[in-house]
C-alpha cells in the first residue's frame, strides 16, 4: 500500500499505522517474585497464577523475575541488571507481584527494588499482588501493604490480592482456579482495550483530517 498525496491523508496514514501497530501487539504477563530465595515457592506460587491469567489474556507466555538473583545489586551503586528488570515490569501488560510475609508485610527486598521506580513508574501496568504467607491472618497483607504502594506508582489494581498459605502451595491450582472465578471478569475488563466503536471520539486533528478527505 502506498500513501496518498496531501496533508489529510497523511494524518489519516500516520493515525492508522500507530494504531494498527498497537492492536497487533499482544498483552504480556510478567511474574515477579520478592522472595530472597532464589528458586523460592513464591515464584512458583506466581508462576502458577501468571499462567492462568495469561491464558485469561490471550497472552502467548509468561516471563518471570526472580529478585533474589538481583538481591546483590539492588542497592548497591550499579545495578545495570535489577534497571533491566525494572523495564521490563514497567513495559508490562499484566503482572503478578508475588511476596511472603515477613514481619507482617512484604519483604525489604520488593521494597528496595519498587523503590528503584520514580512517580508514575508503573503507569498503566495491570498488577495482581500474591501474597504467601504461615498464616491465614495475615490474609490482608497484600491489601493493606502491597497494594497502596503498587498504586502510589501508577499501576492499576482491579482485583482483590491473592493470598494463599503455605499449606496450600503443594496444590495451588485449584486455589488459583478459583481465585479467577471471582476476579477474572475484573482483571479481564482491565486489560481488554475499550473497544474504539462503542462511542469513542477520535482527536479533532484525525477529525478534521477524515473531514477535508471527504470534501
């Protein structure tokens, strides 16, 4: 196809190319652990749940962070590699951000790693909290302390966390399941962009553009 002569259809081009572009890219589902152990069941716990989303998405795969091979850096001077995966949680269409309890809380290291972001550094991204933890009171961890700071740095948070214990973890896709029964209408409305016919009004340069084609 080539492009017509003229400043109308020029914009009309330009419109078309970016957002075919992005239509034609597919959501990514990204899990991130914050536990210190490399390998840990919190990355398999959010592994797990980011596979049953991503097929709630349509997302091809599932790529993961585990943080603790980035614990050595974090806080240190460089930390070229925990900066690469801060991008790429950023770029995110959905993640799962997953932590044990510790005292109370999520641990130090998603902390110091979080903090690495400046305001708005999660923008846009659609973000589930997992939370693993002994005991079943501490259930609201991820309400009362992940979520607040996932959304101080812009993402979006549409569903209830997920919290599981550690009893539960041997056996953790039918918990998942069922999680999805309740909070994937939610988590699916977030992602699904809205859809342009159903009363969208495009820009007035795009407006203006289509009106002197039609002239």
């Amino acid at each position: 196809m080539t492009r017509e002569d003229g400043p109308a259809a020029s914009v009309i081009d330009d419109y078309c190319e970016v957002h075919m572009t992005h239509q034609n890219t597919g959501p990514t589902v990204l899990a991130v652990s914050g536990n210190p152990r490399p390998g840990s069941r919190t990355l398999t716990a959010a592994e797990t749940l980011a596979r049953r989303v991503a097929a709630l998405v349509g997302a091809p795969d599932v790529e993961t962070i585990d943080l603790a091979s980035l614990a050595g850096e974090i806080l240190g001077p460089e930390h070229a590699a925990a900066d690469a995966a801060r991008e790429r949680l950023a770029s995110a269409t959905v993640a799962v951000v997953a932590t044990p309890v510790y005292k109370a809380s999520y641990t130090g290291l998603l902390k110091a790693f979080l903090d690495l972001y400046g305001p708005d550094g999660l923008a846009g991204v659609v973000v589930v909290p997992l939370v693993v933890s002994g005991n079943p009171a501490h259930a609201l961890v991820g309400e009362v302390h992940l979520r607040p700071v996932l959304v101080e740095l812009g993402a979006v948070v549409p569903t209830r966390s997920f919290a599981v214990t550690e009893d539960r973890l041997a056996d953790l896709g039918p918990v998942a399941d069922a999680w999805l029964a309740r909070e994937g209408d939610a988590l699916r409305r977030a992602v699904t962009p809205p859809d342009p016919g159903a009363g969208a009004t495009p820009d007035r340069a795009v407006a203006d553009a289509f009106a002197g084609a039609a002239r």
